[in-house]
C-alpha cells in the first residue's frame, strides 16, 4: 500500500487551491450529461410512481453517480 502512495502522491485537502486552474470540456460535458440524465430520471418517476418506477428510478441513479 505504501509504494502506491508513493507512486501516486498523496492525495490533496480541500485547502491546497490549485492556481490558474482551468476546467475541461471532459468535465464540463460529464457536468452536462448528468444533469440531462438526472432530469430525464426525474421525469420518468413523474410518469411512473409507482413501486416498480421507483425502484427502477433508484437503480438509474445509483448506476449513474457509480460511473
């Protein structure tokens, strides 16, 4: 375990600001394809309440904040 925290470094807290920090469109897109599942998700448990719709809902979403 130690020689993988070597290797990779130690992992950075909330407090070390990375200057000149830009966002990539990787992230952005990522941003952006998780508020249009999670909308598409909502929308669908509006249509379908009922128990199947809500445990299919809830299924979705955990597969989508797990990837």
């Amino acid at each position: 375990m130690n020689k993988i925290v070597n290797f990779l470094g130690k992992p950075r807290t909330i407090e070390n600001v990375i200057k000149n920090r830009k966002t990539s469109w990787l992230e952005l897109f990522y941003d952006l394809i998780f508020a249009v599942v999670f909308s598409r998700l909502t929308e669908s448990l509006l249509e379908h309440q009922t128990l199947t719709g809500f445990i299919n809902a809830i299924l979705t979403f955990f597969w989508l904040i797990w990837g």
